[in-house]
C-alpha cells in the first residue's frame, strides 16, 4: 500500500523542518563560540591596554618619585655639604679667633713686659760717698720726708727740726712732740749758730692748702729766719715728685701736675725773697717726669739708698 500524498508532503515537511532546527542550532553554537571568542580577545586587548595605560604611568610615577627622591637626596646632599660647610666655616672661624686671642694675649703680655722693660730702664744710679763735715752747722726743717735723711743715718752732722705730717703753718704755730714751744720758736731759741737752712714742705699742702696761702706761710717762715737769723744762708728745695701709680690715685689732691704748679710757686719766691732755690725734685724724676716705682715703698717716700742722691745734690748745689 504505497503512502498518501498528504502523508509524503507532511513527512518531508517535518524533515525539513527538523533539519531547520538543527540548522539554527549548530548556528546558534557557531555564535556562542564566536561571541567567547571574541569576549576572551577582547579582555587580553584591555588588559594588555590597561596594563600598558598603567605600566607608562606607574613607570612614570615611579621615575618621577626616584626623580624627587634623587632630588630630595640630591638636595639633602647639598644642605649636607652646606652645612658641612658651614661646620668647616665655623671651625676655620673658631680656629682663626683661637689663633687671634693668643695673638691679643700676646699683646697684652706684651704690653706687660713693655712695662715692666720701662720700670727695669728706670735709671739705678750709683750710691755716692757723703762728705758728712758739709753739713756741720746745717739745719733741716721739714717733714717724714726730709726725716729720712737722720733716720737712715746718711746725714749725721746736721740739726733736724722735722716730724710726720708738718706744714708751713705748723712750722708758725705748732709744736713739736714732747715740745712747748713751736718749731720756728726752738729754732730761735737754740741760739746755735747755723751757716745753712735747708726747707722743704709742701707734700702735705697740695691737698689741704690754696697756693697763696701756702705761699704767704713760707714767706712768713723766711722772714722770721732772716730776722732773727740774719748770717744764715736759707735754701728752699723744690717738692718731690711721686710715682705715677700715686699720682693717678690723687689721694688728697696730691698728684704730680699739682707738685708741679707748687713748685713754679716757690721757684718765684725764691727771687722774691733773694734765697737760693734747690731743685732736688729733678734728681727724682725719670723721664716721664715722675719718681720711679722702684725708688719708693710707697710712691711718696724714698728708699733709703735713695736719699744719699739727695745728699749728694746739695753737696754739689749749696
């Protein structure tokens, strides 16, 4: 019995149409396959471009921060230096002031041994031999001073009417210790017979008397000598200077410029009174002028080797 039409046309219909879903399907895979491909071509192509975006920028950062850090140790290299140098500086700055104040100490010791080399170049004179007869009928008034000449014993031979701290006034109206009588009074009284007067005041006065009362007190002290005394010889000697170190410290006025005008005020009261004027004070002067360090105990007196100078310029001069 062969098959219908209908049941031929309906059996290639079904085959047909079964072949048209195997068609669609192996298609349908076909894509599946293509789409995966290309999804896994595609992720390696952004990886590959995301990794190449960020490998240049991260090996761009990474070139920047070693460039900064290079700079930033480059920099620290250089403060380093700078402050090196500014160490080394420092140390040639302390090394050059180091070598200056021994340079500066130098000076001053320097200066020291200046001084001390003016002091040593002070003149020390030879001791002279006092012929003690000259000063036999001789009679000294004045201070601790003019004391020193008997209390050391380089003159003998002559009368001292002298004690600590006497002025001219106290010469007038003063007595001596253990004395009734005022010096100028126990002078007149002694009636010995004197060839030479030798006076010297004026220390003490510098600081507690104006120079015209000074003055007028010495004068007073040689008119009387010349009226009661009228054959002696009076020698009026310039004021000793004192060292430099006790000038500056003017205690009571008395300073070598001060010494100085005194004695231009007896110089004239020399002529005035037609006496005979010693200037003792220059044997005493260095050449600043002043009495040397090495020539006083304690810059006013003298030493006692000193005095037989003093001596021997009278011996010379009277």
């Amino acid at each position: 019995m062969k098959p219908s039409r209908k049941v031929i046309c309906l059996f290639v219909s079904l085959v047909l149409a079964f072949s048209a879903v195997m068609t669609g399907c192996s298609q349908s895979g076909n894509g599946a396959k293509e789409s995966s491909v290309a999804v896994s071509s595609q992720q390696p192509s952004e990886q590959s471009s995301e990794q190449s975006s960020e490998q240049p920028s991260e090996q761009s950062s990474e070139q920047s921060s070693e460039q900064s850090s290079e700079q930033s140790s480059e920099t620290t290299e250089s403060s380093e230096e700078s402050t090196q140098s500014s160490v080394e500086t420092s140390k040639e700055n302390s090394t050059e002031s180091s070598q200056t104040e021994p340079s500066e100490n130098s000076k001053e010791s320097s200066k020291e041994s200046s001084k001390e080399t003016s002091k040593e170049q002070d003149p020390q004179p030879e001791i002279p031999t006092i012929d003690s007869s000259f000063f036999k009928r001789t009679v000294f008034l004045g201070n601790s001073i003019t004391m020193g000449l008997n209390s050391y014993k380089i003159i003998t031979e002559a009368d001292f009417y002298c004690h600590e701290g006497l002025t001219v006034y106290g010469v007038l109206h003063e007595t001596l210790p253990k004395q009734k009588l005022t010096v100028i009074e126990q002078l007149i009284k002694n009636k010995k017979k004197y060839d030479k007067v030798f006076l010297m005041f004026g220390t003490n006065e510098t600081g507690l008397y104006d120079k015209s009362e000074f003055i007028s007190d010495y004068s007073k002290i040689i008119d009387t000598i010349k009226e009661k005394m009228p054959d002696v010889k009076i020698y009026i000697q310039t004021i000793l200077p004192v060292t430099e170190k006790k000038s500056k410290q003017n205690t009571y006025n008395l300073n070598n410029k001060q010494i100085n005008e005194y004695n231009k005020q007896l110089k004239d009261l020399a002529k005035e009174k037609n006496v005979t004027l010693l200037d003792v004070a220059s044997v005493f002067k260095n050449k600043k002028g002043v009495l040397p360090d090495s020539w006083s105990p304690d810059g006013v007196h003298l030493n006692p080797n000193y005095y037989y100078l003093w001596a021997d310029y009278i011996i010379r001069n009277a």
